[in-house]
C-alpha cells in the first residue's frame, strides 16, 4: 500500500479506478487517503459497493471520469492479446493532468515465483504485460513517468499456510498443489527463509507509473 501512496502523494487524485479489484479489498486502504474508490473486475463475488462487474479492455465509464487508474497484480491476468487494449481503456478514463496510471505487476524471477512455476507458470503472461506497457509508451499513447522495482516479502506460518493461500488466490491451483505436494513443502522450506513470524520468499515487483502523452 505503501507503493500506491507514494504515487499519489501529489495529492492530485480525488477519485481512483481499481482495475481487477477482486472483491474490493483495497477499498479502505485507499479511502483512507481520502480517496474515492471504484472497482471493476470480470467476475465479482460479492456486492461492493462501487464495485462493477466490468472487463479491463471494455471499461463502462466516460473518458476521463478518474483522476488515477491501478492495476495491482492484475494486468497480467488480462488476455495476452488484450493487454495493450486494457492500457488503452486505463489512459482514456484518466483525467486530463491527472493521474497516474499504477501498474504494479510480480516479476519473473523470485523464490516465489521460482515454486509457482511448477504450479501455475505465469512466466510468459507477466513478460507479456511488460511488452504491453513498453508498446503503449513507444505508439505513444502514454507517458512513463517512473518505472522501478521492489522487493515484497510474502510470509507464512508453514507449507500449510502457503499451499492453503495459493490455492486461495487462484482455486484452479489446488489440483497441481495436491498433486506435487511433498515437491512443494520441499522447495519451500529450501528457498524460503525463516523470520520472527514464519518463513519468507521473496517476490520482486515491477511498478511503472504512466500519464497521458
């Protein structure tokens, strides 16, 4: 949360649009900056409010009705070839002079990343979204503003409390996690490494930070 403040820390964003929100989880965070949220996401839980059942690259709101756009951990769950279609629709809800678009997306490499291979390999959808986002600056259609990385530590108590997150996170999983199971407590307790509060892996994160041309 700490990333998203930061890039709105000009104080020039009275209203934010959450692009894959889930089931709004973000919601608070940002309202507590004083920040009105909506959220869109393809396929809602629950009823939020300020959340609409909305696809990325088919965005129901008028152009430039947002004052920011994010994409947390969702860019690369769009479909390949609609990614640079889903940039599109974020810089045409952007406010003229506003902004930013976030995009914060899990990078390739990392102890985490390294065990989900063998789970769900998002190696070639996560390089996808950065091809996207380069392509959008060079047929320039946006502005990068910034661009950096992070590291982000994820913590768990145990195997059972990654194997039961994971699967949480995406239940398509829980089949592959059952089924490599001892592979999976093994590789984690070899990369994984042991804090005050459980065990760590590591997952480096990209962030890139896009205004209107």
């Amino acid at each position: 949360m700490q990333i998203i403040a930061t890039a709105l820390a000009d104080g020039n964003c009275e209203n934010l649009l959450d692009i894959g929100c889930g089931s709004g989880g973000l919601k608070p965070h940002i309202e507590k900056l004083g920040i009105r949220w909506t959220g869109v996401d393809p396929a809602v839980a629950e009823s939020t409010p300020d959340l609409e059942t909305a696809r990325a690259e088919s965005l129901p709101f008028a152009s430039g009705a947002f004052d920011s756009v994010l994409f947390l951990n969702s860019l690369h769950h769009v479909a390949i070839d609609e990614m640079p279609q889903a940039l599109r629709e974020s810089l045409r809800v952007l406010a003229p002079g506003r902004g930013p678009v976030i995009v914060i997306e899990p990078a390739v490499d990392g102890e985490l990343s390294e065990i989900l291979r063998h789970v769900d390999d998002e190696t070639t959808v996560r390089a996808a979204a950065q091809s996207a986002l380069e392509a959008i600056v060079e047929e320039g259609g946006a502005q990068k503003v910034d661009a950096y990385e992070y590291v982000r530590n994820e913590r768990y108590v145990g195997i059972d409390d990654f194997v039961s997150r994971i699967a949480a996170a995406d239940p398509s999983r829980k089949d592959a996690m059952a089924q490599n199971r001892p592979w999976l407590e093994k590789q984690f307790y070899r990369l994984s490494r042991r804090g005050a509060c459980g065990y760590i892996l590591r997952q480096p994160m990209r962030v890139t930070l896009l205004t209107l041309s």
